[in-house]
C-alpha cells in the first residue's frame, strides 16, 4: 500500500467523517493529515504489554492482529478498521496488551508526541478525537445489538426443530415422554427427536455436537436431518448410526463430531433397541425400584472416522420403567466452587424424586431445579439437554419369553443384537 492511497480508503473516510466531496471537520482533517502509514510483519508488536504509549493510536488498514495477555493468552483478534491504543493519545500509563500482527498488517499511526503537539495548537483535535471515538464505539454496540438479534433468531428458529408437544406419543399403550433443552449460549450444540416410525414404534433420542454456538448448531442441524431420514427409512438402528456417521464426515472441516444415544421402542412386543455413539450411559428405574446408570456398550463418535461399526444392543422396556436420556451438561455442571455435579449426583437427583417418576412433566422439572441448586449462581458452562420416559402400569406383557417379565421382577434382558 502506498502512501498516497491509504486515505482514500473507506474505512479512513468512514472513521474521519470524510464527505462525498471531500470536506470534513477541521479537527478531523488536522488529525488524519498527522497520521502515517506503517507497515508490520506477521508476528510483530504493534504495540506492547507494558510498553510506553509514545507511539500513539493506529487504525489498522490492511491485516489482522491478535490481542493477547501478558501469558500469551488470546483476548480478542483485531481486524480491518479496528483501532489500537487510541486512549494513549490523552491518557497516562504503560499498554494493558500486547497487540500482534497475525498477517502482515498496514496502519495509520499518529504518535502521542505529534497528537499532543496538534491538540494544545488547536483545541479542537481533541474534540474531533472524542467525536470520532463516540462514533465508533456507537458503531460497534450498534454492530453488537444486530449480531445479537440475530443470534436470537437463530436460537428461536433452532429451538424450532426441536419437538415441543408429545401428547400424540402418549397415546402409545403405557407411555409418557417428555424433553427439554436448556443451551449454555443463544444457540447450542445439543439436540433431542422424538418421532413415531409406525403405529407401534418410537423412536426417541439425544445428542450433542463437539464445540458450541453456531457452528454446533449447524451441525445439530445437518445430523438430527440425517438421523431421521434414515430412521424413517425402517433401517436397523446401527445401520442408521452408521449411514449418518459417514454422511457427517462429508467435506467436515471444521472437525465437528456428534454424541448420541439413538433408541427405538417397539411398544407391541416392549424392546428397546438402541446404539450408543460415544454418548453418556442414561439412567433406568425398573418396575418402581431406584434408578441406576444402565449397562450397555459404548461405541465410538459420529462424524469423525468413516466405515466405523456400531452395535446394535437390545434391553426389555416393560410398563413399569422409565428412562432418562441426558448430555454431560447435566453432570458436568459445575457449581461456584468448581465442582461437578457428577454421574452420582445425578443419580441421587433422580432417586430423590422417585414418587414423581411416572409424571414426566414435573419429574424433568425436579431434575432442571437440582442441578440449578446445586450450580449456586455458577455460569452455566454448557447446553443441559434431558429427554425423559416414562411407562406407567406394571404386570405380565405380551412377547417371547427372553422381553417379558413378571410383575415384581428386578431381572432385565439385555443383549448385543449382533
């Protein structure tokens, strides 16, 4: 970039006020005719942590730059049009940051020397100064309130995939459900289905996706489309899980992979077949006794390793039963002491609120509650998603005798279909 070319950039004639025919205010036009370009190589200073602030402010013209602390830690990146060390013009002191060139990067730069020297010259430098800084922060919160209308749009229309009313499923012989999400940021990664595949079979699910806000819910977006498609293509479970695994390694660049816990109820002959991709046991109370973390196998992640097998797994799910489905929101919550709420106290949560458990509503209401009580005001930290069922009634069901139990009976079947 040339001399001569920089001030004819938008971004200099946006931040100086510069009119269509060239005029601008005077202070303004004494500021920038102060101001000279500099050039910075990738990994450079622009200004440094505990430095003197002699070298003044810089609008960055070209590039960008990482804002980092006095470990090295990244604070915020810096683009086109941002402005450095603006209050070292006026203000006292040493730089609080390091900036750095991550590109090769051009300034405009006017040193305090040179400011001060203007400014006590012609008063009003320091006003076009204040004004131009009021303009730009004004910019940026204006900038800020749009990206956050936008981020609750997208928060309203993701939450908008996501089923909300299950009456019509609880019109299936002995069966309630329920879910609910809860996101850490206005988006999230995790997400929850629930839909029949016929007259006689549910499928339900939960699931969460690597990384957080919009990205994760892109992604949500892409898996939970291709779990159904398939589901409802009557395919075994694990032929599912395995179809959507390579789907999502399609063109994955940014490395996301996705959680899951994919079950299908057939409420005629009451066996639950499922796949677990890489995702937290849940938990399952049988015929009224106390929940505990079920016993199944653990396959590996969806979205990272293509041709990858899952095993299709079986377990009776009698009237009597329930079922809780959850992501590590739940047990990984962390209270103000950095603690983890915990696969045991989860555990305890649930057991504490036995008398409500064929009651789906209110049972996942108690849970939510507990984990907020035991967070004390902590921030939470991740999306805390739960899809809860329950099969009220008890006694001998119909099926072969390996998914039929008594009434009273603790023994469960469970098994590897393949």
């Amino acid at each position: 970039m040339m001399d001569s070319e920089w001030k004819q950039l938008k971004i200099i004639k946006d931040f100086f006020q510069v009119q269509e025919d060239g005029g601008m205010p005077e202070g303004s036009r004494m500021l920038l005719e102060a101001m000279e370009l500099k050039h910075f190589a990738k990994g450079q200073d622009i200004v440094s942590e505990g430095a003197a602030p002699e070298d003044g402010m810089y609008i960055i013209l070209e590039g960008s730059a990482h804002v980092l602390a006095g470990n090295g830690a990244l604070i915020n990146e810096l683009t086109t049009g941002d402005v450095v060390g603006e209050l070292a013009l006026i203000k006292d002191g040493v730089r609080k940051a390091t900036v750095r060139a991550a590109t090769e990067a051009a300034c405009a730069n006017i040193s305090r020397t040179l400011f001060l020297e203007i400014a006590n010259a012609n008063p009003k430098v320091y006003g076009a100064l204040l004004e131009l800084l009021y303009t730009k922060t004004t910019m940026m919160v204006t900038e800020r309130e749009r990206l956050k209308s936008e981020i609750e749009i997208a928060s309203r229309i993701q939450t908008g995939f996501l089923p909300k009313s299950f009456g019509r499923f609880c019109e299936l012989p002995h069966m309630k459900i329920t879910a609910r999400m809860k996101p850490a940021k206005g988006v999230g990664g995790d997400f929850y289905d629930v839909f029949l595949i016929d007259a006689d079979r549910l499928c339900f699910l939960v699931a969460d996706v690597s990384g957080k806000g919009v990205p994760a819910a892109l992604f949500m977006t892409l898996a939970k489309t291709h779990i159904k498609n398939y589901m409802m293509l009557d395919m075994p479970v694990a032929e599912v899980a395995e179809l959507v695994n390579n789907r999502l390694n399609e063109d994955n660049e940014e490395e996301l992979f996705v959680t899951a816990f994919l079950c299908v109820l057939d409420t005629r002959i009451n066996r639950l077949t499922y796949v677990n991709a890489g995702h937290n046991k849940p938990f399952i109370s049988r015929n009224g006794a106390p929940f505990r973390m079920m016993d199944c196998k653990v396959d590996f992640v969806l979205g990272v390793m293509e041709e990858m097998a899952y095993r299709e797994q079986a377990a009776d799910f009698m009237p009597g039963d329930c079922l809780c489905l959850y992501t590590d929101g739940v047990t990984e919550a962390f209270d103000i002491d950095g603690e983890m709420f915990s696969d045991e106290g989860m555990e305890e949560a649930l057991n504490r609120h036995m008398a409500e458990a064929m009651e789906p509503e209110i049972f996942i209401e108690h849970l939510y509650d507990e984990v907020e009580r035991f967070a004390r005001g902590a921030d939470q930290s991740d999306d805390i998603t739960v899809v809860y069922v329950a099969r009220p009634g008890e006694g001998v069901c119909a099926g072969n005798d390996k998914n039929t139990r008594l009434e009273g009976e603790k023994t469960t079947w469970e098994t590897d279909c393949r």
